[in-house]
C-alpha cells in the first residue's frame, strides 16, 4: 500500500449526539443481556435477566424524562425500542421458567 494512509478502527470518529444512536446503543446492551445478540467479549449468548431489565428501566425512566422535549420521531423510536425490548424480555423469562 504505498503512499495509501491505512485507517485503523481508533481514528475513525465515533458518532455521538444523535439521540436516536444513543437509544439503539442503550438497546443493543439490553439485547446481548437478553442473550438475543451475541456477547462480542464472550463470543456467546448468555442471558442476564436482571442486568436486561436494568437497561429496560433505564429506557423507560428516559421515555417519562424526556416527554415534550424530543421530536415525534424520537419519540416514537424510543418508544418502539422499549415496546421491542420488553416483548423480548416477556418471551424470554417465560421460555425461562417454562
């Protein structure tokens, strides 16, 4: 690769401040504690049903702080990703403790 600069993963600007980015980035923690995405440490899907609920809290908690101050579309991605989250959540303790 001569007189080509290589970009690595590290130099490459991580996006922040998008309200949407922070939702799906809060969800994707409550997925892989719901054992739906693969753990990318542990290369496994183990689920933690407390630490899933935690994060399901923590979405809600920002729905009911938020209200009036985010855009309709904000809005409703938010609410949709909590709606998602805790159907996954319902199903998944069931098959738990079926």
């Amino acid at each position: 690769m001569t007189g080509e600069s290589v970009r690595r993963a590290e130099d490459v600007p991580l996006p922040g401040g998008d309200f949407r980015l922070f939702v799906q980035k809060l969800a994707y923690q409550a997925l892989i504690a719901l054992g739906v995405v693969e753990n990318p440490l542990t290369k496994s899907r183990q689920p933690h049903l407390g630490h899933a609920q935690a994060v399901i809290d923590d979405l809600m908690m920002l729905r009911e702080r938020t209200r009036g101050n985010l855009s309709g579309e904000e809005e409703q991605h938010l609410q949709q990703v909590v709606n998602d989250l805790q159907r996954h959540f319902v199903m998944i303790k069931q098959k738990a403790t079926g």
